[in-house]
C-alpha cells in the first residue's frame, strides 16, 4: 500500500476484529483532515474514522444519524448540555451536502454569475478589458469547487472534535436496526435517542421520460462525478431556487439557458411571501440577461438516442415542441429516502415519503426524532441546524418548540434577493392600512434613478441605472409597526437575518428611524423610514 | 440667452425687485432637475431655485442654514411634525456634499478598488483577462462620478418637494443676520428656531508648508475642479478613514501609494472599539496589496517648485526623507467654518471652532441649533441626520436627547470593515469573564482556512484563503450578552446596523443563536453562537 495521509497518522487501530481508524487521542491539523479525507474519498482509506471515546462504552444518550447541518448542530448541543451525543455519517465528513454538492457550490458559482455579469455590462469600458466569452467554463468552476472543498470539510472535522468536542464516526453508513440501536461497520451502538438527520435528494418526476439519458443533471451529480463538457446551450426543468440560481449561473458563463416551469418564477408553493413589484424585478432581469423563461409549460420527456439532445414540452397554449439542447438541468425539488426508517420503526411519513414530526421534533415513535430536509420544507440551513438544537433540547429534557413558519428567505439570480414578512398585498389584506416605502419610489422608473445604491450597485449607478436593484418595506399605520421588507441587489442578506427578529419582536418606524445606519447602506430603510417617522399618520414614500 | 432647462420651465418670475426661479407649482421630472442642476452648476442659472409658499409669507418656524444631511432630515422632521421650516443651500440641490464630492464618490471609488483587486488576483485565471493597468484610470472615475452625481441630487430635490412637502431655496448663499433672520438673495426671512448645519471643509494644517501647490488635493478638490492628470504615486498627508479609502483605490488603480501617518492607523482618537485583530488583518492587508504605510511619521513639507514633486517627511527614527511624487492627497481631518455665526449670533464654539451644544442640539443661544458636522465629530450619516430629527423634534416641543457616543462604525480598503461595541480587549478589562467567537478560529492561520465565506469571497476561498475575511464576536460569559462584533469581508454593513441595535437592548448568545440564519451569511454569528449557547459555561470557538 501507498503510503498515505492515514499512513502518516499512525492510528489505525484493531479491536474486536473490526478495522477502523482511532481518532480520539490525536490533533490532526487542516491539512492533515484534508489529506485524510482525500484518502477517504478516493477509497485509499475505506475503514470509519472514529472519534469516540470508547473507554466510555458504547452506550449513548442520543444517536444523529446522519451529520449534515442539523445533526451536527444537534450534536454539538447535546454535547453543550451534557448528553453524551454520537453522529455517523457515511461521507468522511461532518457538514453534509451543503459544502460538498449544495449550498457552497451554488454560492460559489452565484458569485462567478454575478461578477461576470459584472464584468460583461461593462466590457471594454473604465478598466474592464473586453469579455471573453470563451474563457466562462462551468467545467472549470466546478473543478475549482472540487479542488478546494476539503477545506470546509476539514474544518468542520477539526472543530467538532478540537472545539466542540463531539463523537463521532464518519466514512461509515449507519443501520437503525431499532430506536435504541443503530449498527454501524458492523458493530451495534445502543442510545436512549435517536436523531433521523439523512436528508434529501433531487426528485426526478417519474411523468418525464428519458431523465435517466446522459446530459441530463441535478445539483448533486453536476458536481459528482461532474459535469465534463461544456454546454452549448442548457434546459432547465422546474422553476425552483435551484433552477433560478443555476441557470443564472449557467447563462452568466455564455451559455444559453430555457427555464421550463409549470408555475410563474417566484410563484410556487415552495417560496411564500414574495412580493409581487419584488417578483418582476427579479424575473425582468433574468430575462433582461438573455434567459428564456417559459411558464405554464409542461416539460413531457428529454429526447435524444444515447444522451439528452432536447426537451419535449408541451406549452401553455397546449401546443408541443422540442427544445434543442445539449445539458438538461433538473430543479423539480427534492425527495427524501425514509423507507429503512419506516421498515426498521415503523415511524410516520407523509405522502411524498416526508417524515411527520411536532414542534419538537418528535416523531410518531417515542424517542425518535427527525429533523432537516427528511421534515419537508423549507429546505434552509437555519431549520436543518434549529431542528437539530430543538430535538436536542427536547432530549436533554427541556420542553422547546421550534416553529418555521415565518422565516427570512433568499435566492440568488445575478443579483441577491431577500424578503421577510409580508408582501405589499398580503400586508394590505391584512392591515388595510399600510405604508409603503420603497426604492425607486412609485411613479419614477428604474432607467431615471440610480438609487438605490450601495456596493456592488455604486458602478451601475453610474452607468445603468436600471441595474441598481429595488427595495421596499411596509409598515402598517396604526401600530406603526414593520410588517415586510423586500430587497433586489447586494449586500442586504446578512440584514435580513436581523430584520427577521425585529419584525417578530414588533419594530416600529420610530424606532426603525431612530437607529444608526452605515450610510451607504445597501437596503436603505433606516434612513427612508426615519423620513416618514416623524408624521403622526404614516404616508408611502 | 441659448435656450436652457431653465426657459423651458417658464416659471421665471420677478417679485418686490429679486430674480428668482419660482418652482412651488412646478413638478418637474427627474430629468427637467437634472438640467437645471446643470444649468445652476454651470452658471447659466444664476438665480436661487425657491420652493416656498410665497402666499404663506416669510416667517418660519426653523430655518436650517444647509441643505446636507442633517439640513434636510431636520427639515423632513419638522415639516411631518406640523412645523413650518425653510431649508437653504448654497448648492442648486439639497443632500450636501455626501452625494456631491464625499461619501458617494468614496463608495464608487471603493467599489472600483474592490472590483480592481478582485480581478488582479484573479487575473488571467478562470474567466478573466489579464488585469490591463494602463486601463485603470483615476481620471475616469472622477469624471464618471461627475457625469452622474446630478442624479442623485434631482431625486433628493424632487423627493424634498413632491413626497416630503418641504420649502426651500437653492443656489443662494444664507446670511445669518441675528437668531431670528436670515437673509437669502437680498430678501429677509424670519423664524423662530434657527439650525445651523453647513458643515466642514478638509483641515490643511498650517504647520505643513506648501499645501497649496498644484498637485494637492483633498476629497473635495479630487471632484470639483477635479484631478486632471494620471499621476504616477501617490502621497498621502494623515491616517484618517478617508486616506485609507482614498489611497486603497489610488493603489488598485495602480498608482503606487505611501500613506503618512502620525498614529497607527485605525489606532487614531477619531476611531473608537478598533479591535486589534481586526486592524492587524486590515493593515496587512493594505500592505499585501503594495501600500507603504508609514507610521508615526511627522509630514514636513510639500517640495517641489510650482507644483508638488514630493513629501519631506521626518521618520520615526528622526531622520528627514523626501518621498517623490506628483500627487498629494490630505487626510487629516476636517474643520468647520463657524465665525459667521460667533460674530452674527455670538454662539460658543470649541478651539477648533466646532459649535457647543447639548444632547438636543441646542448651541450656548436659546433658540439656536447646531447639527452635523459643525459640531465635531463623529463625521457620520447618521450623526448629521439624527442632529436633524433631534433638533426638530425639540423645536417641536418634544424633549428628545440624541447620545451618539455609541453607534456602529465602518471604513473601505478593498474590504468592508464593520465595527460595533467593545474590542476584545476592552470586553476583557471591563467584563473579565467574556468568550471571544472568532473566524478563522484562535490558532489556524488565515492561509488555512478558507472561512470566512459568503458573498464577494467565495472565489477567495478556493483561490486564496487568506484573502477572505476576518470576524469576531465577543459575548460578557455572566449576563451572556454580546458586547462586540467586528468584521472584515463583505457585505456585513447593512447588519451591523441592526447588531448596534441588538446590543444596546441586550441581545443573549441564546436569542442570537435562536435567529434565523441565511446560510452563507457574510458574518457567521448567528450560527457560530449557536454552536456555543447551549453551554451553561460559555467558551470561546
């Protein structure tokens, strides 16, 4: 055998006749994890890297069975509150899907979106040397993900053992033969609790034929193995956050994108609150960058022999036709796996295969808990880990809810958009009585202002107006207080987060008005507001 | 006389003898203001441009002399609070210098630097050409910034007039006569509270010789008349904020620059809760990108013959140097011009002439306020405008205090830097038992790591890990609240309004970590304190 990084650390242990690699008693540094989990990955190392503290036995309060955002979470507070906590994972690492397939990449290519974007508006103008079109490869930021990636993982490994002081077995699909115990390489586990935390993957509508043909990808296979060509032209199927961000990415780079939706943009079921002036803005721009939005369509089978070189759709008005392509893209949203949950617990799940909890997450079984994606919707990082900290709470004997039915939320096109709260509409059937506060305001286009502006806009305000973005909040006017705010444009999302809690907390306008802003600030409503703060019958501006 | 904007109008009107452009039943559009900003700026308008119910006389409530910020915040205030106000500006549009000369063109020339440093690192990888210097011009940024400004003055006249309902007068010079007269264009108007708020000028210091040469600048004179030449380096005279911001896009543009500085920089009086972590990562990381900063330096002397050809400069070490260049920039500080008012009113001001006052703004003269700038520092939006709202809501009757010794603060490199609360430091002297939640963590190297990341750093993390960022968050371990939050990165600013907010009404590590997140968030405090607050004993991560 090669020597290696598992080689180099000089752990591996043998007990019991099962192999696998000891990890308590040793400090692996980044790049020690990186090497180690590189090993793992390319199959060098196949044994489970362990880090538990075995002289403790084998016992357990609680189990995560899968280490993604909410079980990591979930461990680390359990362990904060004293349980004695384990997470297995079948990948070398904690941290799930978002930094190796999700989240991460998604970001990283929004952010190659948004800056060729950039630089093609202002090709061979100031600085910007003409675009090059043919340097913009997918194929080439996927690499980059690829290559760099290990570095999240590694760190997620270093700080749930050096800071957060975690068990854990990683490399190592777990069984759940019963609620208190779980096999893992073999070997049975006992616990009081067991956590469900094992996710979701992309549902392929099965009413779509020919998805399983070569060309045809989902967020998770365009990285593994790889999208390994570079698309002349790309179909999306669906109309979901995953289709908009990828397809922005997708078109950023030259190529060619059609987004097939049954439902307008920003419309489905799966996105709540979502302004309609907010809505037009957004989808106005994609189409503005040259995407073909095509709504109300039924997309009915990818054509072509051995790979995709099309998609039949059948059109609003019910006429049929073939879209050229070669890169079919799927963003239909996503489905768990919970039979083995089902056949090993007999635990409750929804029609789609979601398992059913309460608040706490609890499921029908007592002492059985699920959380994060395997819930249902949203399908957002704050819930994953929050349901992850609820059930550990609730284990730890503390009786906490966790409700997730108003949260902030966002998505990426070529620009960052948040909204949290109500909408214009949903505010006025609510309220009646409302202010509106927006930027541009009503009445003046967005060709005429180069407001609103804040970094990432100050260049387009300057030379496209129109780019700058668009903003709004809404107040109602009899208890002065902040019902929604809606943003297009950059460096408002860390906001929103705040906003969030301020909203639920019942912020008013005066005390909106009364903050200190950071002037330029990318949403501007601390200093709009405090222009209206001041009348005793709030007015729009 | 060619045909202007201004005949277009047809509202000239002459009246008791004076020459004024009558707008009071006017709306124009965003363009018609434009022009005729244009035509003011020009001198084709020589006329005051008057916004006043003429058929409701001459006698106000307040009058604020200047238009900036606070002028018209103040001015908004009082006129929502039933308060008959007049607004007068030397300038043919309200908003002052911020939008003219100052913190707008910062923001655009920042986001040039940041954009120029994003594409050199990047240079000829992925998608981007080669980084071409010779394109990188300061000139053009100055006289793209000059061809749009007027913009942003139209919507803050047209939304003054249309939306807030205010009076005012433009383009005319104010003449404070006593407490309850103000002479403009010849005419007397009376009022019962007087606001004074025009604002500062760069300080030149007097003890530096041949600061008015040709080749001197500050931020004022770099817009209007304008710097007419690409320099080949850069000097700049002081350490504020503003040589920082300035000398990192004259460095990005290629223009070599040497920052002169007494202090430290970001170690000045004018800068309070600087984090040392944080400066070390800011300043080194000015230097990786080739400034020469030199500390503790005292700037002598301009040298050169009709123009500036360089600094000399006394060292640390008291030897003398000379640093060539053709381009000075001052950076030291502002000054008021307050003597009008001491000789016509008799209104106590400070020895560097900063007008007195109190929490409500009023000056040493009943009836007489001061706001802004004029009053000292801090030299920010929000002081300027919350002076405004303070000043009016005591006109009002209201007695409202505004304490700005605590607010948020932030400055441009090619980072956005963001502060608030108490230092590391700071927190351990006063509170003693704190834990410190930092990104990269205490013992990994920024090199290693490639967090923190979100927007503006993704391609950092997977090109230069270095490169992405730096945050703190300090939390008092007794009461668990936050005390401080200190950022380098991007796209952070706009929350840490709210944080500012947060602290002041005591927000836990618990409520912090019960936020909803929107993963990857520019700053990871929500999801970071969440990690540590189901501690009872909190711990640093």
């Amino acid at each position: 055998m090669l020597k290696t990084a598992a080689d180099n650390l000089r752990v591996r242990r043998y007990r019991k006749g099962w192999i696998l690699m000891d990890l308590i008693d040793t400090t692996l540094s980044m790049d020690r994890w990186e090497d180690l989990i590189h090993d793992a990955e390319t199959g060098v190392v196949s044994e489970p890297l362990e880090n538990v503290y075995r002289k403790r036995g084998t016992a357990f309060d609680v189990i995560f069975v899968g280490g993604g955002a909410g079980g990591r979470f979930g461990s680390a507070y359990a362990q904060a509150r004293g349980l004695r906590q384990l997470v297995i994972d079948k990948w070398p690492f904690l941290g799930g899907s978002c930094p190796h397939q999700a989240c991460v990449p998604h970001h990283l290519f929004s952010e190659a979106a948004r800056e060729m974007d950039y630089m093609r508006w202002n090709s061979d103008t100031l600085w910007f040397p003409k675009f090059e079109e043919e340097r913009a490869s997918i194929v080439d930021m996927i690499t980059l993900f690829k290559k760099g990636r290990n570095n999240a993982h590694a760190f997620m490994n270093w700080q749930s053992k050096e800071q957060l002081d975690m068990e854990y077995i990683l490399n190592a699909e777990a069984i759940v033969i019963d609620k208190h115990t779980v096999e893992v390489n073999g070997e049975r586990f006992t616990t009081q609790s067991l956590v469900l935390a094992t996710g979701t993957r992309t549902h392929f509508p099965p009413e779509i034929a020919g998805l399983d043909k070569a060309g045809v990808y989902d967020f998770a296979t365009l990285i593994d193995p790889g999208l390994d060509y570079e698309p002349t032209s790309c179909v999306i199927i669906g109309g979901s956050k995953v289709a908009m961000e990828y397809g922005s990415f997708f078109q950023a780079t030259g190529c060619h994108t059609t987004i097939l939706t049954r439902s307008a943009l920003m419309r489905t079921e799966s996105l709540h609150h979502v302004d309609e002036d907010l809505r037009t803005y957004v989808v106005d721009n994609m189409r503005l960058r040259g995407m073909d939005i095509i709504e109300g369509c039924e997309p009915l089978e990818v054509v072509g022999d051995d790979r995709a070189a099309g998609v039949l759709v059948r059109l609003a008005d019910g006429t049929e036709e073939v879209i050229e392509t070669d890169f079919v893209f799927i963003g239909t949203g996503e489905r768990p796996n919970t039979k083995p949950y089902v056949d090993a617990l007999g635990i409750e799940v929804d029609k789609k295969g979601f398992v059913k909890v309460n608040s706490r997450m609890q499921t029908s079984v007592e002492g059985v808990y699920a959380i994060g994606d395997l819930i249902g919707s949203p399908m957002e990082m704050f819930k994953a880990r929050k349901c992850g900290m609820t059930a550990a709470r609730n284990i730890s004997g503390e009786a906490f809810e966790f409700d997730f039915t108003e949260f902030p939320d966002f998505l990426h096109t070529t620009y960052e958009v948040t909204w949290v709260g109500l909408t214009e509409q949903e505010a006025r059937d609510a309220y009646g009585d409302i202010s509106v506060i927006q930027m541009p305001p009503k009445g003046i286009r967005h060709e005429e202002l180069s407001l609103p502006l804040a970094e990432g806009s100050m260049l387009y305000g300057f030379t496209r107006p129109e780019l700058t973005g668009f903003q709004k909040c809404i107040y109602d006017n009899k208890s002065r207080r902040l019902l929604g705010a809606h943003h297009c444009g950059f460096g408002a999302k860390d906001a929103f987060q705040y906003l969030d809690h301020l909203i639920k907390k019942g912020i008013t306008i005066d005390e909106m008005g009364e903050m200190n802003e950071l002037f330029l600030n990318p949403e501007h409503f601390i200093q709009l507001s405090r222009l209206r703060a001041g009348n005793p019958d709030l007015q729009d501006l």
